[in-house]
C-alpha cells in the first residue's frame, strides 16, 4: 500500500523583494536546494523527489532527449533550468524546450542566469508529495504567460492532462503515449514506461 502525502514547497518571504540577480545570487549560493520565485516574489524551495519519481523523470528526459536531436529545431532542458515569466515568476519545469530562433534571440550573459524567456513546451511530473491544485494552477500559469503546450503527468492515477493555449484542459486516462502535435512534430512520449 502506498501511502500518499501532499506537501507544499516552503515558502520564504523576505523584508524586500529580490531583483532578478539577487536572485540568482541567492539560487547558486543554495544550489543544493530547487528554487523557484512566485510571481508576487515568494522564495519557493521544493523537497527532493523519491527515487521512483527521479527513474520517472530520468526516463521522460531521455524520451525527449531523443527528439530534440533528431528534430533540431529547438533546444531541450532539464529541472535545474530556471526561466523568467513575463508575470515575474521563475520556474523550473521538469522537462522544457524552447525553439532555437528564441534560444539564438539571447545574449551570452542572458543564456547564463534565468533568462526572462518562455518554453514552448514543458512537462511537470507530480510526485506523490506535489499538490495536485498547486501544479494544476503552475501548468495554467505556464499557459496564461506563453508556453504553447504543457503536460502535467500524474503517473499515480495514469493521467496525463494536456494544456495548450486557447483551448480547453484535455485530461487522458491511462494512455500509452501522448503526441506533441503540432507544437513538436513527431514527438510521441510513450508512457508504458511511465506508468
């Protein structure tokens, strides 16, 4: 029997609000810590994950490492990646790609810290001590900033909800893969290995 808890990042508010390089001063003094900033300037820091949704991840990243080779059209990355939202939030999703026209757009300093840049395309993981509404308004937020296709993957209940930019939440139960189209030509993320 597994026992599910749901645990929400600690929340650090500071006297004043961190500017972007204050920030990121902060993240590479604490690299051993997953940092994220809400958009209202809340230091968010993550627990670890289990070792079950670690082999999760590891075997979505390698999935995707595969594609974004072969299709070259974009650059892929991983958690550790942090991004400026337009909304002044810095995220960092489980998997993220970003078009190379975006990527090449970016100064070699910028390319170096969180860069105020927008995926295209990001997957979150919940892990069973994520909350399921907290990830849920992160992937709208993902959405409502830019990002053209999100996938939250509960791997507990088999379900994959797809989030994409004028439409709809669709939520898949128990599907086998789930299709990029037409955001990532011919990426089929197969999840029998997910589950």
């Amino acid at each position: 029997m597994t026992t599910t808890f749901e645990q929400k990042p600690l929340m650090l508010k500071l006297h004043k609000k961190l500017t972007d390089d204050e920030f990121f001063e902060f993240c590479q003094t604490n690299r051993d810590w997953r940092i994220e900033r809400s958009a209202s300037g809340e230091i968010l820091i993550m627990p670890p994950t289990g070792l079950e949704t670690g082999g999760r991840n590891f075997d979505l990243i390698g999935q995707f490492f595969i594609w974004v080779k072969r299709d070259g059209t974009g650059k892929g990355f991983d958690s550790s990646s942090g991004f400026t939202l337009p909304n002044n939030a810095v995220v960092s999703p489980d998997v993220s790609w970003v078009k190379l026209d975006k990527w090449n757009a970016l100064t070699p300093e910028e390319k170096k810290k969180f860069a105020l840049i927008v995926p295209d395309f990001v997957i979150e993981l919940k892990s069973p001590s994520d909350s399921l509404s907290d990830l849920k308004e992160k992937m709208q937020q993902y959405i409502d900033n830019g990002v053209s296709l999100a996938w939250l993957i509960h791997a507990e209940k088999r379900q994959v909800y797809v989030y994409s930019a004028g439409v709809p939440v669709v939520v898949l139960n128990e599907p086998a893969s789930v299709s990029g189209e037409p955001v990532l030509p011919g990426f089929v993320l197969d999840l029998q290995s997910i589950w």
